[in-house]
C-alpha cells in the first residue's frame, strides 16, 4: 500500500480545531518540524498537545504557543519555554506534568491497545489524587489511563513508501512509541526511499503503525544548549 503523501500539507488533512495530538521528539531532537510548521500556518487552535517537552520560545511547539493555538499541553519536561511559563502561571495555559517514564509507557500502552497500566511513579503525590492505587507484592502502583489521540506526527531518518520507518540516534526517543499510538500516524521522514530499498533488519517500525509519510525539508535541527570547551 502506497502512503506517501505530496507534502506536510496533504499529510494534515483532517486535522481541526480541538484535537489532541501526539508530537514525537525529545528536546529538539527528531521533532516533526514540517508538521508543526504547517500546524500552525492553517492556525488550528485549541489543541491540546501530547510531547516530552514544549520546544523553545521561537522553535517547535514553542511556535504554536506564541499564536496560542495549544488549549493544554501534556508534558514531564518545559524548562526551556519562557512563553510556556509565563501562559501556565497566568492560567492561560492547562498543563499536565507526567513523570517521564510514565508518559512514555502511555504512548506505548495505546500504541499495543491497552486501557491503562499500573506505575510506581506518583504514588503518595499530587500525581496519584483521585485516581486507583493497587498493591502488587507490597509495592504500591497507581493507575494510568492510556492517551486517546487523533493524530500522532513523527519524524524519522528514512522511511518508504509503505510506512516502514528508520530512525536515527537518539531520534528514535518518543517517535517510536507514538508510531500506532492515535488514530492516525503521519510520519515525515529526511529521505523517502521506493518499497524495497529499506533493508528488513533495519526497519524500527512497521508501516501497519503508520498511515501517512511524506519527505520533510528544511530542516534545522537545533540544539538546546550547545555546550563548548574553551580553546587552550
């Protein structure tokens, strides 16, 4: 089955004011660029937004909460958003904060079909208020309810025309469990390649997670803090 779509464009058809959204990437690294981009040049707002981080004041989420097209946003980490601390701390902004492993287990708790997984983390917190707590061998766990997304944007190295995905480094982070995880998957990818030339062995994801791909471009990559030795 052929899935590669024209350009960032195409792949977001459908997408509507008040979804929830999945966005892959950690920090700055493997971020779908070209779909954040499109998102908000259609300025499609109230979405409530699932990623690691919020990206920086001028660069990946970072530019949908400058329009203010982000209603709540599902995180563990914003540190490096000043525009996210100021919305949150005015109440302009819902924030959920989740321990990171936790948020990674979700993604992959809807990505695998299950409703929900028991987790240590939070127990005894503000985290586990009102939610079940079951014991386990005499280890107390707190139950997690699974993301329901309806559209996850990923960012690979190559891909084809399939689906199947290949990612680099670090990159594959919080991509690979969101691939499956929302109704529907868009991946974008640096090089898209013809069904065939992906080598078996080196696929990390099977097309069946993903229902559309396009070849990304322009893409910037940054680094948070980019720390140097001093020359001697």
């Amino acid at each position: 089955m052929n899935k590669k779509v024209k350009n960032a464009s195409v792949a977001l058809e459908g997408v509507t004011h008040n979804m929830t959204l999945m966005l892959g990437g950690f920090g700055l690294c493997g971020i779908p660029e070209n779909a954040i981009s499109e998102l908000v040049n259609k300025e499609i707002g109230g979405l409530t937004c699932i990623s690691n981080n919020a990206g920086v004041d001028d660069f990946g989420l970072g530019l949908l909460l400058k329009k203010h097209q982000i209603k709540k946003m599902i995180a563990s980490y914003v540190g490096e958003n000043n525009e996210f601390e100021r919305q949150m701390l005015s109440g302009e902004l819902e924030v959920d904060l989740i321990p990171q492993g936790t948020l990674a287990e979700l993604c992959r708790a809807a990505q695998s079909g299950f409703p929900a997984i028991f987790t240590p983390a939070g127990y005894g917190t503000e985290i586990a208020e009102g939610k079940e707590v079951r014991e386990f061998d005499g280890k107390m766990y707190v139950l997690e309810h699974a993301f329901k997304a309806d559209f996850a944007f990923v960012k690979a190295w190559k891909g084809d025309s399939a689906g199947n995905l290949i990612f680099k480094g670090t990159a594959k982070n919080f991509n690979f469990n969101m691939c499956g995880a929302a109704n529907i998957t868009v991946a974008e990818v640096e090089e898209l390649v013809p069904l065939g030339e992906l080598h078996p062995n080196e696929i990390h994801v099977p097309g069946i997670f993903v229902q559309r791909i396009f070849q990304g471009t322009d893409y910037e990559k940054r680094i948070e803090q980019r720390t140097t030795r001093k020359k001697e």
